[in-house]
C-alpha cells in the first residue's frame, strides 16, 4: 500500500528508544565514575514460554549495549510460588542487584499480585509492588510501571499536546490502563509530572457503540488490550495521536506469522495524526524505560547508603 503525504506522522519508538539508550549510558557512566558500583538488573523467568524469553533477551541485551549488569534466573514451569518468593527473597537481599524483575505473566498456579508484592519497592523496576503504584496514584516520586512511563515519553518527545486534551484509554489492566491513566491526567506541576489530559477509561464491557463514540471524540487514543484491529478508521477523529500498545503474533493469509496490534493501521494512519507501528512503537520504549528505572534505583539505593 501506498501512503500519501497527508497521513499519519509515524512516532518511531525504536529510534526514541536508541536516543534514550544514548543519554541513560553516559548518566550510567557519570554514576560510576563518582564511585558507585554498576547497576544490576536480575531477571527471573517461571518456565518456557518462548514469548517471555524473546521479552527478556531484549531486556539483557539492552543492559548490554547501555552497560548495566544483568542476569536471568530461568525457573522450572513446576516452580511453586513458595520457591519463587524464595528466589525474590535472595535478590531483595543481595546488595549487589539493584532492581528485580519477573517476566509476566507467571503459570497459573502462581498468584500474580503475590509475586509483584514480594519484590521490594526500592527494587521494583517494573514498577508492579502496591507500594509503587500507591504512589504514583499519590502523585508523589516512587518507580513508575515502564509501559505506561513508556507511553508518556512517546507523547512527550513526539511533541504531542496533552494539556486539557481528551485522551482515551482502551484497557483497565492493573500494569498498563490504570497507571497510564493516572499519568496522563494527573497535574504536571506535582512529583509525577503528568500530561494534565481529561481521560476516559474503556474496557471489556464499554458498549461498542460508546466505544465509538468515545474514541472519535479523543485527541490522543492509547489501545492496550490484545485484540487485533479493534481501532479501526471510523473510530477516529481526523488528526487524533493513536498509541498501539497492543501485540499479537497471528497468522496472515499466506500462512506466515506476523506481529499486529490492537489498531487496524493501514486504515487508521488515512485519518489519524499520529500512530505508533507494532512492531517498533511501545515495545522498545518499554525496555528503555525499564533500564531507567534500574539506574533511578541504583541511585536511589546509593543515596539512601550515603545517609
């Protein structure tokens, strides 16, 4: 397909994410070179899901070209959530690691909330822990889940204006809908800095006709649920900015296997302002904003020792 000069200005998160990487490694380097120790990100991984594995070598291989130690702890499908907290338990208390993460999602016989409590909140670089987002709710400094972090410094770099804007937010998940929701809203004058949006919150059970209306009346759309092509053409006011946080890998007419988002992109990008590719939008911001909040850890940590 053919795309003409007045569609969509295409916000290239993968490029976004390298220029982050960029800044993060010389912050790294000035951090050291005043005596700290690199920072350490431990990984942890509950079975073999090919997915979550993909998932953490971009976060590994990341720490690599930025310069922060890493390490991935794989664990046995069979790992019961007692020796999983076991596992946390050691990190939370080696002085070495700075953050600690857990690829989610964990099998079912995992209790999901358990595992994110159990990562202390100094080390939490998902940003995950009750505590964390007890704060961010609080609009006071703590660590902020990567997606949603991720999701504002696109809107940010990409100049979009968010201040009494009316953003959408399709999904109410607890690590993606919810937090993104508080930053987009709250004020930008407090500790969170936030985008001072009027947000709409959609989810599973909004009709699809107040969906619609919804959506068309938004400057910013931010879809996050997995389901591919929910966003189409017609939901979308002209020169709206259209977030895809969403990703499934699905088969095309040919047979092969390709990754998709939530948003019917060929059709959206004839209207919309902005949009995000998937893949190469959120993905990669995610990761670099993980890699921030492990060196703001390592430097809160090293305060803290300090005083």
């Amino acid at each position: 397909m053919r795309f003409t000069s007045n569609m969509a200005q295409i916000i290239d998160g993968k490029n976004l994410a390298n220029q982050i990487h960029s800044e993060l490694c010389k912050e790294l380097n000035q951090f050291v070179a005043e005596g700290n120790p690199v920072p350490h990100l431990t990984a942890i991984i509950v079975g073999e899901d090919p997915a979550s594995q993909k998932y953490v070598e971009k976060k590994t291989q990341a720490c690599k070209e930025i310069g922060i130690r890493s390490r991935t702890i794989v664990l046995p499908e069979s790992t019961t959530q007692a020796e999983l907290l076991d596992v946390i338990d050691k990190q939370n208390k080696d002085e070495s690691v700075n953050g600690v993460l857990v690829q989610l999602p964990v099998p079912a016989h995992i209790d999901e909330r358990t595992v994110c409590n159990a990562i202390i909140a100094a080390k939490d670089v998902d940003g995950f822990n009750e505590i964390n987002i007890g704060r961010l709710a609080l609009d006071m400094n703590g660590i902020v889940p990567a997606t949603p972090l991720g999701v504002k410094t696109l809107l940010e770099r990409a100049n979009i204006p968010t201040f009494g804007r009316n953003a959408v937010v399709v999904g109410r998940s607890k690590n993606v809908g919810l937090p993104l929701s508080i930053l987009l809203h709250s004020d930008g004058s407090h500790a969170t800095k936030g985008l001072d949006a009027t947000v709409t919150i959609c989810h599973r059970y909004t009709p699809a006709k107040e969906l619609a209306k919804y959506c068309r009346q938004a400057d910013i759309i931010v879809v996050a649920v997995g389901k591919p092509g929910l966003i189409t053409k017609d939901m979308v006011k002209p020169g709206a900015c259209v977030i895809d946080v969403g990703i499934t890998r699905i088969q095309d007419e040919t047979g092969k296997y390709k990754l998709v988002g939530d948003v019917d992109f060929d059709e959206v990008r004839q209207v919309a302002g902005h949009i995000t590719p998937v893949p190469g939008g959120v993905g990669p911001m995610t990761v670099a904003m993980l890699m921030q909040n492990t060196i703001l850890a390592a430097k809160k940590q090293a305060a803290d020792r300090a005083n």
